[in-house]
C-alpha cells in the first residue's frame, strides 16, 4: 500500500495528518476575526486540551498521527536550499511588499535554527517587534513612522488545525487545494512542500495544483467509493474547479474514479463545505441537513465529449430527492439521519456546531462533538457506535471532527 490510499468515507482509517492549534490561536483579536474567519477566540489552552483529547480518541482506535508541522519541518531540515526557498515563498504569499521587511523579515525567520519552530513562527504570524529593532531603524521610512510596531507584516493562520481543507486525497493521489480566502490559501503552501519534497509524499500524482485560477477545497470532497466522488459546489469550490478536477481524474489511467456528483448548496456561512451538511458514516447511511432537501441541485460528471462545449466531459443534471440520488448510484438502499432528528431549530442549531460533519474512522464507527447531543442519539439509535469528543473551543472555528482531519491511509472497503 502506498503512502497515501484513500477510496472512501468509511473504510477503517489507518493514518491521518493532523495539526495541533497553537499560538496562532493567540494573534486572533475582535477586529481581525472576520478577516481570518472566525466567529470567535478560542482559549488556547482549553482548544488544545480538546484537541489532544481527540487526537488520544484516534490513537485508541490504531489510527497512526502524522502532524503537519513535523513533515514539513522534516522536509526543510533535509535540504537549505529549501528551507531559504520556503521562507521566501512565504514572504511572498503573505503579502510583504516592502523590501525592507522582506529582507528583514528573511534574515529573522532564517535565523531560527530550530526548524521545527520556524515553521511554527510562520504559523503564528510574524509582527514588525519580532524582527531586530535596530536593523530596522536603519534608514527608517515612512512605512516605518506609520505602522505601530505589533502589526502583523505576516497575519496568523488560525484555520490549520481544520487540516481537511488545503488538500485532498483521492485513491493513490492528492488535490493541492487554491483555497477560497486569501487567508487560508497561505496555509497551501505547507502541503505544497510535502507532496513536493518529502521523501514519503514527493511522488504522489497530483489532480490539483495551487497555480489553477479556481478555488476548492477539501472539506467539498467525499469519496462515496473508488469509482464515485461527491463534490460540493458551494462558497469555498467553484465548478470550473470541478471540471478541472474531472479531466484530471480521467486522464490517469491509474485513477479509479469514473462519476462525480456535484452538489450544488447554498453559499453561506453555515454551508460552508458539503461536509458541513452531509457525510457518509456507514457503507449505505449519511448523516445530513434536512436544511439542504429543499434546494439541492446535483449534476452528473462523466468521460466522454459534450460537441455543445467542446468539452471532454459529459455533464447533466440528475433528478430526484436526495435519497433517490444515492440510491441510484450506489445500486443500493440507503438510510439517510438528519442531523438532530430533523427538528428544524435543534438542526440548525447543532448543524452550526457541526453535528453533520462526523469523522468515520471505521464502517459504523463516527467521532463526534459531544456537545450535539440531539444527533448523537439519533445516531445511536440508528446502530452507529458514536465515539464523543469536547469541542467547545474547537468549533468556534466553525468545523467538527471531519474538518480536522485528512485521511493519509484507510482500509478498502468490501461493498
């Protein structure tokens, strides 16, 4: 098997990467956190406590972690060519223009010899007070006059710990996400270093590259099987996304995949992603947002070529209810438990704190917030085991279990 294997929602998770909130929990203040999209501020130490306790819920189940901050530290410690072309990239991607504060900024992130802790500081932000106050006093400028010395020159990436979005595996492969905010888009240039220079990742085939003029992301991907993906069309992944994505699938031989069903849903803030309304927990049931029944739209994407648009796909619209759909596809009966029992306000309001984006780390077997106490039931009385996590710092961050995690390698599933 290889390094990275995933050709389903369910299949017994074997390795997962993850990344453990840190201090850029911290530089997260009332007036950016629109900007950095958060409803509010986590309290560190109680988000990481939930975190760890999440993290000790996989272990327990043999799931192997792998941390984000630790593969691409390993990546930069191999080589300093890379590491010196990651910081400029970094600079870049962040937006420092100056060249003052490029050059200063460089020479400060280069002097951290604890690579790990480099890539922590990129992380967490870098102020105009962290760089050397008397280099930065030589020839001072305007820019220097004006800006008060706690400004963030690089804003912090609070959105990490949800690890599902700037990437995505697809059986043998991996889509390096364009990320729909110039705020999480940054976060991309982690898992560009991975599935470019680590030894473990490097040769993974890539149906997605960052330099695509379209944004997706991970948490509109749902791989139902290995020939059939679920992909959201919503806030966060665009459909010239998706077409891109489909020709990339069908043009390597070794990709299994033959249909994808776009779902089409509302583009809020509460439907952010499809798994924020809808993921699978068991070979045939999902758990969704009754929110969603009214106004879904799903398209088929096949192979073939479509002389309306000269296009290499065949796309058309599937007809029918939610349940239908699946069923249809899936040749089998399906279950389908909305979220809080259907109850219209209890749905909303446990949906808003991810009641639907259930991790599957086993056919049966979910990891859920405790807090959305209404849905757990209904899940158990349906036969899932439901394994509960606190969350209550976790989810300001508007993301559940799923979210958090990005599967590297799970067990096939026998349909």
């Amino acid at each position: 098997m290889s390094n990275i294997y995933v050709t389903s929602e369910i299949g017994k998770l074997k390795k997962v990467l993850l990344h453990r909130p840190g201090n850029e929990l911290l530089n997260l203040t009332p007036d950016t956190l629109a900007e950095l999209l958060f409803d509010d501020i986590p309290y560190l130490a109680k988000a990481q406590k939930e975190h760890d306790a999440f993290a000790k819920v996989l272990k327990d189940n043999g799931v192997e972690i792998v941390y984000l901050e630790d593969l691409v530290a390993e990546v930069l410690e191999a080589d300093e060519n890379v590491r010196k072309n990651f910081i400029v990239q970094f600079i870049k991607e962040a937006g420092i223009n100056t060249i003052k504060y490029r050059n200063l900024t460089f020479d400060f992130l280069n002097s951290i010899k604890d690579t790990k802790k480099l890539v922590l500081k990129t992380m967490e932000g870098v102020q105009i007070n962290d760089l050397p106050l008397r280099k930065r006093e030589i020839e001072k400028t305007l820019v220097d006059e004006i800006n008060p010395p706690d400004k963030f020159i690089a804003a912090p990436l609070p959105n990490l710990y949800f690890t599902r979005d700037n990437f995505a595996t697809v059986g043998r492969g991996v889509n390096l996400n364009h990320m729909y905010s110039e705020t999480r888009n940054r976060e991309c240039i982690y898992a560009e270093y991975i599935f470019k220079y680590h030894p473990d990742y490097k040769d993974t085939p890539t149906y997605f590259r960052r330099n695509y003029g379209w944004h997706t992301e991970g948490g509109d991907l749902l791989n139902i099987n290995d020939k059939l993906i679920a992909i959201g069309i919503s806030q966060r992944t665009e459909p010239a996304a998706i077409d891109q994505l489909a020709k990339n699938f069908f043009k390597d031989p070794k990709c299994k995949v033959e249909t994808i069903l776009a779902f089409n849903i509302p583009s809020s803030r509460a439907f952010m992603h499809l798994d924020t309304v809808f993921t699978q927990i068991d070979k045939y049931t999902f758990t969704y947002h009754p929110g969603i029944s009214d106004v879904l739209q799903v398209y088929e994407i096949t192979e073939g070529f479509d002389p309306t648009t000269f296009e290499d796909l065949n796309v058309r619209e599937v007809h029918g209810s939610l349940q239908e759909i699946l069923e249809k596809y899936l040749k089998h009966k399906v279950k389908l438990i909305p979220c809080a029992g259907g109850d219209r306000v209890s749905a909303e309001r446990e949906q808003w704190n991810d009641g639907s984006n259930t991790l599957c780390i086993a056919p049966g077997v979910v990891v859920v917030y405790k807090r959305n106490e209404l849905t757990n039931d209904v899940l158990r009385k349906a036969g899932i085991k439901v394994i509960e996590v606190e969350g209550a710092e976790l989810v300001r961050g508007r993301g559940g279990p799923r979210c958090m995690s990005m599967p590297l390698i799970r067990e096939d599933v026998k349909w």
